[in-house]
C-alpha cells in the first residue's frame, strides 16, 4: 500500500459571476478528481484553527498531521530551515518579499501593486537581495536569498511582538495603515523605505522596466517566527515519507517533519509550473521506496491571489491530469493499491485575492475497496452535501495513514 497526498493550494473558492455561479473547482474538467469523490469518502474539513489567521504554515501544518496550536512557531521559521539557515533560540525570522510598489513620492502613499514583483525569476531576486546584503545588513541583522519573490530576514538576540502585514492581503492597496508596528515596527519599516531608495535605481530593475516587466522596488516584511521543533512524521505516523513542491514553507515543513524533499527540476511555485515534473517526482519516490508522498502544488493560489480565473481552472485541470492522474495510472499499472488524500489547504478566492478560513472539500479514497460518503463530483458543494465533516485539520492525516474510511 502506498499513501498520496495531493494538496492544491488555495484551490478552493466561492461562486463567481463571472463562471454563471460557479468556482473553478466547478468549472475545470477534472475527471480524476471527480472519480475519487466518486468513489471515496467525500466531506469538508476546517483546516485552519480557530482564532489563528489562513495562512498556508498553519494549514499545511495542519494537513500534514500536525496540530498548529502545538507546533507553530511562525512561518518565516520553517522557510529558513529549508534554506539552511541557522536559528538559536532566540533569534526571529520574518519573510522578506521583494514587491513592486507605485511611484508617490512618500514611502507611505504608495500602494501595493504586486506582492511578488510579477512572479521575479529567481536569478533577478538573488542579485537584489545580495545588494541588499552588501549596503544594509547590521551585526545584528541578516539577509537570505529564497525562491524568486520569497527571502528571509533573520534577527539575532530578538524577540516577537511586530506587527506585520502579508503583502497579498493588501493587493491595491495604500501601504500606509499597513507599515509594522510594535516592537521593531520602526527598525523594519526604516529598512523598508532603504531598500526602495536603493532598489529603484538598480539596473536590475532597470532592464526590468525597460522589458516590461515589474520593478522588484521594495522589501516587505511579515511572518515573524521562531526556531520550531518537530517530532518526525515517521516516528507519529509510521511512514517513511517525503515531500515534493516548489516553495520554502512546503520544503521546510517537510524537513522540519523529517521528511525527505528533493529538488525538482522546472517546479516553479508559480501561476505557472511544470506539473507534470511533480508527478514524475512523486511517483518516482513512490517507487523508491517511499510510502507516503505529500505533493504540494501552489499555482490555484497564485493564481487566486492574481484574481486569474481562466489560471486557476487551468492549474486545476493541470492537477488533475499531469499530477492526480499519473499517480493513479502508473500505480494501477504497478498493481500496488493505494491511498490517496485529495484537498486544498484553505481557499483563495478571487472575489478577494488572498486567503480566507473557510472550510475545505476533501475526499479520502483507497484503491481496493470503495468508501462513503460519495459525491457526484470534487466540489465544494457536492463535498458539504454528504455531511462529512472534519472540525479539525490533522485529523485527514490520520484517518489517510490508518485507513480509517
């Protein structure tokens, strides 16, 4: 028996006039999605806990198995792991995004034109940052060059207690009520306003403009955290595991669970990815000798986040086919039976481009014996019809593993 997690983030969502009153999950031509919901136990899960904000740590975390109101220490945190960076205890991580803010003269007039600076290729982002590092890092005070628009800024000797704002939360919006505040809300929003007067001018950004492209003008910083400490998953759940994705948060999720994540090749963390690289990979370890693979996909959520419709069905249906699909054939072809969690991790709907806490369609389905409820297809109404339903996130992760369905 083999044991699959497919997540694809943020693909859940709410109807939308432009689709005739539907979502996406609605609209995509999805067979084998719609098989397993066909087929396995269908219902709706509330992945994010009460009281905490829709993030993808705490979602991820949650449909990973492990409860958020023991484990999170903060986002930034398990994207430094996966970046090799080294954390005392009492050190704090905070995401660094690199965004394209508007052109008012006042830092505090602008407004957020692109959390991600047009999805920056990897190789722009890391000249920026190295800037960065040369002219603005203290003793106390260090940058971390990530995947494209994501980076770390790690503070030693520090402790929690800024306020910061998820630069996708305020999409259009004027950057002023939103600058940190709290305990190093000057120091951070300082940075800030020195990284846009060097970044502007530099010819990175200048060639940018001139392609067309969007200027990566400004750090930005949210998700302050500290070091996290793991139980492995295999000591929890038994299962020699391993993570394929794209983004630093999934990656260091992984390797904080004790999971094994490998590099795949042309996975993007895009609106854009190469999908079928991350169905090659996974079933690949499946092969390997890995029992349970937990595949990440972040395109629905870029995409919702862009408030991209035609993406988001695209990515779906990519899913479907290039991911969900292989597995399943090439597993049915090996005759090894199977377990497969089908899920998002929360929403992003695109009727307001960022996350929210929502509960999430799911569906639990083995390969050699049929489950219920069932549902007619993977949606998010036909999921809340059967009555499933699932108040807590890591309780996916255990009925998956020990086939309670």
């Amino acid at each position: 028996m083999k044991w699959i997690v497919v997540l694809g983030d943020g693909m859940a969502d709410r109807p939308l006039a432009a689709l005739g009153g539907k979502t996406p999950l609605q609209a995509a031509n999805k067979p084998y999605m719609d098989f397993l919901a066909q087929h396995g136990a269908t219902g709706m899960a509330r992945t994010i806990p009460a009281g905490m904000p829709p993030g993808s740590d705490a979602a991820n975390m949650s449909v990973m198995g492990y409860p958020p109101a023991v484990y999170y220490t903060g986002r930034s945190p398990l994207e430094a792991v996966s970046l090799g960076v080294s954390m005392a205890a009492d050190d704090v991580a905070i995401r660094c995004n690199l965004v394209t803010l508007s052109d008012e003269e006042s830092y505090a007039d602008k407004t957020m034109l692109d959390y991600s600076a047009g999805e920056l290729e990897t190789e722009d982002a890391v000249a920026l940052i190295r800037f960065l590092q040369e002219n603005m890092e203290e003793a106390d005070l260090h940058l971390f060059p990530g995947i494209s628009y994501r980076h770390c800024l790690l503070l030693n000797h520090a402790q929690l207690g800024t306020l910061l704002t998820p630069p996708h939360d305020i999409s259009g919006r004027c950057i002023g009520s939103y600058l940190p505040k709290g305990r190093y809300g000057e120091r951070l929003e300082a940075f800030m306003r020195r990284s846009h007067a060097l970044l502007k001018e530099h010819p990175v950004n200048k060639a940018r403009v001139a392609a067309g492209k969007p200027p990566a003008n400004s750090c930005w910083f949210w998700g302050e955290g500290t070091r996290p400490a793991f139980k492995s998953f295999e000591e929890i759940y038994g299962k020699k595991a391993a993570v394929v994705c794209a983004v630093d948060l999934i990656k260091g999720l992984g390797l904080c669970a004790g999971m094994y994540a490998p590099h795949v090749p042309g996975a993007t963390g895009a609106k854009r990815t190469d999908f079928a690289a991350k169905g090659r990979a996974a079933l690949s370890l499946l092969r390997e000798g890995y029992e349970l693979v937990y595949i990440h996909i972040e395109a629905p959520d870029e995409s919702g986040h862009a408030g991209d419709i035609p993406c988001k069905i695209e990515a779906i249906e990519a899913i479907d086919r290039e991911v969900l699909g292989y597995i399943m054939d090439g597993l049915r072809a090996d005759k090894e039976p199977f377990a497969i969690l089908l899920t998002p991790d929360h929403p992003t709907p695109i009727e307001i481009r960022t996350h929210s806490a929502d509960p999430v369609p799911f569906v639990l389905y083995r390969s050699d014996k049929d489950a219920i409820p069932n549902a007619p297809h993977y949606t998010e109404a036909d999921a809340a019809a059967t009555g499933l339903y699932l108040e807590e996130g890591p309780m996916l992760m255990r009925k998956l593993v020990d086939l309670d369905f």
